[in-house]
C-alpha cells in the first residue's frame, strides 16, 4: 500500500496519534469508511460555494471521529479556495456571555483564519494585504494611472476613497469602523508603520477591551465584543469572498463543553446563540458560510440539557424518521458518526504501518496476520465493542509499532497476541516517541 505523503505530514500524524489527539494535517491519508460523509460534505461545500449558506452538526460518541472529520473538512475546504477557521468550545469559549468569553471564540477564529498557502493558520495579515494590493490595483485602472505610481503621496487619498467605498458596499454591521480600520493598515502598511498595522490587526481581531483604548490608537467609536462579533464574522465572509475566495467555513469541536454549562440560562442562551445563527444560514441572511459544530450524543439529544431542550432546535435537527443504519440521509443538518467497522479499523492500521514505516524510513516486520492478531487479541476482551475506541486502538498500534523498532529483538507475537502495554511494563519497556 503506497501513499503519497510528505515529511512533515507523517510527523504530524504519528506524533499527534501516539499522543492521542488528532493530526492537524495529512489526514486524508489515513480516512476509511468516510465515503458517504465526504461526499456529503462536497455537496455542501458546493452549495456554499454557489452562494448559499449551511449548518451542520457532527455527532456521535466519543472516540468516533468528529474532530478527525472536521479536520478533513479544513483540507477539502481549502483545495476548493475556502477559507476556514476551528476554535474548540471550552469553559473559557462560548458563544454566549457578558464577559469576554464570546469574543474569546471570534479571536481564536481570527488566530485560526487558514488559506490553502497557509493551513497552519494566521492567514489574517495574507488575506488583508492580498485585499489592499487588490484595490491599489483597481483604483490604478479606474484613474488611468500607472501601476508603479499609484502609490505614490499624491495618490493615496484616491486609494483611501476606494477602500472606503469597497468596505461599505461589502459590510453589513459596523461599516464605517471597519473602513476606518482597514484605512489604518492601509496607512501602516505604506509607510511601514509596524505599531499601526499591529493596531489595526488588534482591532480587527477582538483584543481590544475598551472603546477608549481603541480610539485613541484608531480613532475608532467602537470594539468588538461579546454582543456584535458574529456580524463582524459575517463581515469577513462578505469580505473573503469578494477578494476571491469560495466562503468561509467555520468549524467549532468539543461542543459538549456547552452542554456541560451549569447555569442553566447561560446554557440556554448558548443554545439560542445556535438557533440564531442555523436561522441565518437556512433563511438566506448570509451567504458562502458554512458552519460545522461537532458533540457527543448527549450534546444533541438530552431533552434536559442538551440542544434538543430547546423545542425550537428539537423540531429543527430530530432526524429523518424513516432513516435506517442501511439506508442514510446525509442532506439532514445532522450527520451522525457511526463507529468504524472492524473492516475499516484494518484497513487503517494498514495505512498507519505504512505512514509509520515512511517516516522513519523502514521497512516494519509487520504484515497483515499480525495486524489481525493485533486486532483479535484487542477487540476479544470484555467491553471492546462497548468501550474501546478506534483513538485506543490506533495508539496501542502505534506503539508497538514504535517498541519494535527501537527493540527488533522483541517478539512481535507476544506483543500482538496479548495486551500490549501489560506486555511492555513486564519487559520494563517505557515507551519513546521521537520528535523531529
């Protein structure tokens, strides 16, 4: 089995899933039994494209892939000139509150903003000057003025009128800030003012706390906050796809930290922050946005707790009733996760030995009758199909995988055959995972 991969996708790969965390890139070359999902999410990323806006849910237990699948939906997203961005939900990241905690969730956005050049993140300082060159351009061709002297003193207010004029055709909310804004880098960014570009770019990303401070380093009325950063969201989508780019999707994981708000009304306000958003993108209100929010079961489905304690969101997400394991509807907001089948756990240990082996350039003594050893001996004991999960097999693979390359001495039969790491703290082994 060959894969085309690079170095540093297969670093990521087997360092994040030896850790136990999901890789944030090179995941296409580990997907399995995903097909019908990824065409599902192709579908909607045409839909956005054409214009329209979504929201999707992805559900399922944990350990069954949601954060791997909105990882694969970022490099999907990208090869098809999206801009994407992920934040995790955490007890300091809502999309509702009073105290800075919303804001906290469009800041990691901004922090996150990837392009297809640059899918780490911090694609924020690309797509803005990517935009002005844009409109130095435009503003050149309209007034009939060279190219190599429109940048010139003489010339600036007539560049400082076009990006006003493009910021408030392009914006809904906060227009003239924004433009404002977007003026200070443009200035900075001229003149090479490094404080002044950083300003602006603290500005544009939710850090400042005070309208105060933000006027007298802009000249700006006021912030972003917890109250109006989804419309500047919006504003960004507004924005991305003007310069020429698809849309922008947006992927929020660990949704069940909402779940688990104790106070029920910051719970439900929460909640309603959802409801709000799943209207905008089904009522037209917004277009070329997509938002995926991956939780557990419970996230969905606690008529206590969960989203569905809202009837407005109960009637909206329940699923197709005449849904079966056999027959899917994929075009539902809800796209429910359901566990890797053994076949598909074996063909993915296949992909990993060859990752693995790729990587530390070797060539494993390990074929396919031991990856079904491997998988016999795990999945035989009591409560696997109930509790083991792909993320615990995959690690325990993997570090055998890495033992018998550091101790080729070792009998692979025994540590196949048996509960590995019980085998391992006998033989005295402790486990080491090479960084690069």
């Amino acid at each position: 089995m060959e894969i085309n991969l690079k170095k540093r996708e297969s670093t990521a790969i087997i360092n994040s899933l030896l850790a136990g965390v999901v890789p944030r890139t090179g995941v296409q070359h580990i997907t399995v039994g995903r097909t019908k999902e990824i065409d599902a999410a192709l579908k909607c990323l045409d839909d956005v494209k054409a214009g329209h806006s979504l929201m999707r849910f992805w559900i399922g237990e944990f350990g069954s892939g949601k954060s791997f699948m909105l990882y694969l939906l970022n490099i999907l997203a990208r090869k098809q000139k999206f801009v994407t961005a992920s934040v995790d939900f955490s007890p300091e990241k809502r999309l509702y509150a009073n105290d800075r905690k919303a804001v906290a969730v469009y800041s990691s956005l901004m922090d996150n903003l990837a392009i297809n050049t640059k899918p780490e993140g911090g694609a924020l300082l690309t797509l803005l000057e990517k935009w002005i060159e844009q409109v130095v351009l435009e503003t050149a061709q309209a007034h009939q003025i060279p190219f190599a002297e429109i940048r010139d003193e003489k010339n600036a207010g007539l560049v400082k009128q076009n990006i006003m004029n493009t910021v408030n055709k392009i914006t809904d909310i906060n227009a003239f800030d924004f433009g404002v804004v977007i003026l200070k880098y443009y200035e900075g960014y001229m003149s090479k003012d490094d404080v002044l570009c950083k300003n602006a770019l603290k500005w544009l990303k939710g850090e400042y706390t005070t309208r105060v401070e933000a006027r007298r380093d802009l000249g700006v009325r006021t912030i972003i906050n917890d109250r109006n950063y989804y419309e500047m969201l919006k504003n960004f989508t507004i924005f991305f796809t003007y310069i020429g780019y698809s849309g922008f999707m947006i992927n929020f994981d660990e949704a069940l930290s909402l779940y688990k708000i104790t106070h029920s009304p910051t719970r439900e306000k929460n909640y309603e922050k959802i409801l709000s958003i799943y209207n905008d993108c089904f009522q037209g209100k917004i277009g070329h946005l997509l938002i995926n929010i991956a939780g557990a079961n419970e996230f969905l489905e606690d008529r206590r707790r969960g989203l569905y304690s809202l009837e407005a969101i109960r009637t909206r997400l329940e699923g197709n009733k005449y849904e079966t394991q056999e027959a899917r509807d994929f075009a539902q907001p809800v796209i429910k996760l359901l566990p890797l089948t053994h076949d598909e756990i074996f063909v993915l240990l296949q992909k990993l030995k060859t990752v693995f082996d790729f990587h530390y350039g070797v060539e494993s003594a390990v074929d396919d009758n031991d990856i079904k050893s491997f998988m016999d001996s795990i999945y035989n004991k009591p409560g696997a199909d109930e509790f083991l999960t792909p993320r615990d097999v995959i690690k325990e693979f993997l570090s055998i995988l890495s033992i018998l390359r550091q101790n080729p001495h070792l009998d692979k039969e025994r540590l196949f055959r048996a509960n590995s790491l019980e085998i391992m703290k006998e033989l005295g082994i402790e486990l080491g995972i090479e960084e690069y």
